[in-house]
C-alpha cells in the first residue's frame, strides 16, 4: 500500500508538472483556490491528472469537499484503503 509519504509525493509531482506551481507552497493547508490560485476549471484538471496519476477516481460528491491539499492527501489515501484494487493499479504505473 502506498504511504502517506508516497501519496504526498505523487500529488506534490502533480501539481508541479501540470500546473506549475511553486513546490514551496505546496502545504497540507494550502487552499487549493486562494492560496494556489487554481480555479474551477483548473479543479477539473486537477481531479483528471489526479485520476490518472494515482489510480484513483474521484466521486464528485465527495470533491466538493475538498479545499485544502491536506484534504486531497486524505481522500487519495481513504480511497486507496477502501479499493486495494486501487494500490495494485498504482504500484503498475510506478
């Protein structure tokens, strides 16, 4: 099963290469809109380049949750734990 440092460091990756963001602002209590500056159509983007890089998918329901990215780390990783189907996908692609 991936850690929780490992689920840190693939977000991390994520929002470095796709949206070239600062990795010294990328902080558990990091707003993802405010202090991040994405906006609604850069969350679109995000959850598809998370979807793809982590093996996971997102229910939109429980999305519009998220605010920090403390809460993606927590949501990637109770997915990963509810669906080990999930890790297997992940440990391919890694």
């Amino acid at each position: 099963m991936l850690s929780k440092e490992d689920i840190i460091v693939r977000v991390n990756e994520t929002f470095v290469s796709e949206f070239e963001i600062d990795p010294a602002l990328l902080k558990p209590e990091a707003n993802l809109f405010t202090d991040l500056e994405l906006d609604s159509l850069d969350g679109v983007d995000m959850l598809i380049h998370l979807e793809d890089n982590m093996g996971v998918k997102f229910d939109s329901e429980v999305f519009k949750e998220v605010r920090t990215l403390g809460d993606i780390y927590t949501k990637v990783e109770q997915l990963i734990a509810q669906h080990p189907e999930m890790e297997k996908r992940n440990s391919d692609t890694v």
